[in-house]
C-alpha cells in the first residue's frame, strides 16, 4: 500500500501479489496527476458561499478528466432547513455532472 499527494489530491494504491508493486502505483499515480483536475469545493473548516459561512468537517472536491474540460462552472444549492450542500458541475456550459450531496457541514447566514 502506498499513497501520493499533490495540489490537494490524495491518491492510495493496494495492490496483492503484484510482482512490481511500487513502478505500477508511482506509473498509476502520474497518469492521474498528469490527466486530471482536482476541484476543491469546500475546504476544511470556514468557506464562504453567497453571504454563508459553511463550516466542513473535512476538504471536500472533485476530480474531472482534463480532456473533458474547456470550462467548468460550479452550481452550489444550499439549504439551511436541511442544513445540506450539493450542487453540479456544469461543463463546457453543456453536461451537468452531479455533485455528491455534501454532509457534515453547518451552514450560517452571515
């Protein structure tokens, strides 16, 4: 088992019974380095969004294929009943990609 981080991405290979495991998970690790974009969306602790403070338990992103991308935009719902956050990537103003409904974040109006 290995793991890799660069620009907020944190990568962990296991592998069993592979005879070159360390050359296979660093070749694994550059190709998704080098092939996509990580997005963060919220980042640990206090964000601001849209006049709300959103406070994340964790670093919460996504990861997007770099030949899929000439623009991306970002729709975040924010519901401060639910006290939820989700929303979805729109990409190349055409494709909608869902983002994951977000959990343990505490909204506040500020």
């Amino acid at each position: 088992m290995t793991a890799s981080e660069k620009d907020n991405q944190l990568l962990v290979c296991c592998t069993f019974d592979c005879g070159s495991d360390f050359s296979f998970h660093q070749k694994m690790y550059e190709n998704v380095f080098d092939n996509y974009y990580y997005f963060v969306l919220l980042n640990k602790g206090k964000n601001i969004i849209n006049n709300y403070v959103i406070y994340s338990d964790r670093l919460v992103g996504k990861r997007f294929e770099k030949s899929d991308i000439r623009t991306i935009t970002f729709v975040y719902y924010i519901n401060v009943d639910s006290n939820s956050f989700s929303g979805y990537a729109l990409i190349d103003n055409e494709r909608k990609v869902p983002l994951v409904n977000i959990s343990n974040v505490y909204l506040v109006k500020s």
